[in-house]
C-alpha cells in the first residue's frame, strides 16, 4: 500500500485536517484513477457517486464528510449530457436549477490540458428567471486524450463535482469567497 493509500484508509486524521486539493490533484488522484477502473481510497473525502443534478444543494450530505470544510462536499456523478440542440446541459433540481457563468477553463499540468472545470451557481426557481443563492458548485472533467483508454476506461462519464455554500462572515455582510486559501469580498 503507497503513502497516498495509507493516508486515504480509514485511519484517524490528525485534528484539524481538511480535504482541499488543487484542481491538478483532484484530477490525477480522484478522478483518472476511478475512469481507469482503479480501486482509490477515498470514502472519507470525496462521496463515491451521488447524482448531484438531481437535489437542490442544501439537500445534498454535506455533513458526512468528516474531513471537508464546512458547507463543501466533493462528489462522482455522471457528466450531463448536451440537450438535442447542443447547448449545454440542462441541470434541473426540484426547486431549482445550476446554471454555468465559466465553463470550459483549461487545467494544465506540465503544459498539457488535463482537464477543463466549469464554474456554476445555483438558482431557487424556474429558468431563466430564479434567484441566485449562495451556493456554488465546480464540475471537473477529464480531457480524454490525457488518459489512456483501456477497456475498463469510462472517460467521458464520470465527473468530479465540488459543492459549497459561500460563506458569510456576518448578517448584512457581502458575501465572501474563498478560492485557493484567500478570502476576498464578492460585491
């Protein structure tokens, strides 16, 4: 068993250890081992598959993950597919809908595209006319010529999906966003 499996086993964490990986490590550890068919150790972290398209986000289980930061979750779920049209994914949730305002932003590593991110906010209501909230979600997919095919290869199905809440540090504040370890004020 490598370091990586050690750490990612059920054994204890140390006190205040928090599951924040960088887009290339969410890529390369998570989400290309587990297209490839390869056994990954990470029930503690990252939830095997729950169709996250299909439940408004404060419905989703974000408080079994022991390891994540508060109001974030990282989940396997099948990639949607384009509607008939070609536009893009139609993400519907009982209340609501995710709607994409950045898709398609490069991940490199070692100058290579390994992977794109696409960037969503959730609305309560019908589309196009919901209300924003405050919660977010990154969808993370793998660039299909980054990973070798096999015949367990499942590379256009699965995709890695961060949910969270933005965080608000007091009532009547503007809401603040944490990317890459930094808080700024999002007005």
């Amino acid at each position: 068993m490598d370091l990586i499996q050690r750490l990612l086993s059920d054994a204890d964490f140390p006190l205040g250890f928090r599951f924040h990986p960088t887009d290339v490590e969410l890529l390369l550890y998570y989400l290309f081992p587990k297209l490839k068919g390869e056994d990954i150790y990470s029930s503690e972290v990252i939830m095997d598959f729950l169709d996250v398209y299909q439940h408004d986000p404060d419905q989703l289980p974000l408080d079994q993950f022991k390891h994540a930061r508060e109001k974030e979750a990282y989940f396997f779920t099948l990639e949607e597919i384009k509607n008939s049209q070609g536009e893009g994914p139609v993400r519907t949730t009982p209340t609501g809908y995710w709607e994409a305002y950045r898709e398609d932003v490069p991940i490199y590593h070692d100058k290579e595209i390994i992977g794109f991110k696409n960037k969503l906010l959730f609305y309560r209501g019908n589309h196009p006319n919901g209300t924003q909230t405050d919660w977010k979600m990154t969808e993370y997919v793998c660039n299909p010529s980054s990973i070798v095919s096999t015949s367990t290869t499942t590379v256009e199905s699965y995709v890695v999906c961060k949910v969270r809440q933005k965080m608000r540090e007091e009532e009547g504040e503007p809401l603040l966003e944490e990317e890459n370890g930094f808080i700024e004020g999002n007005t």
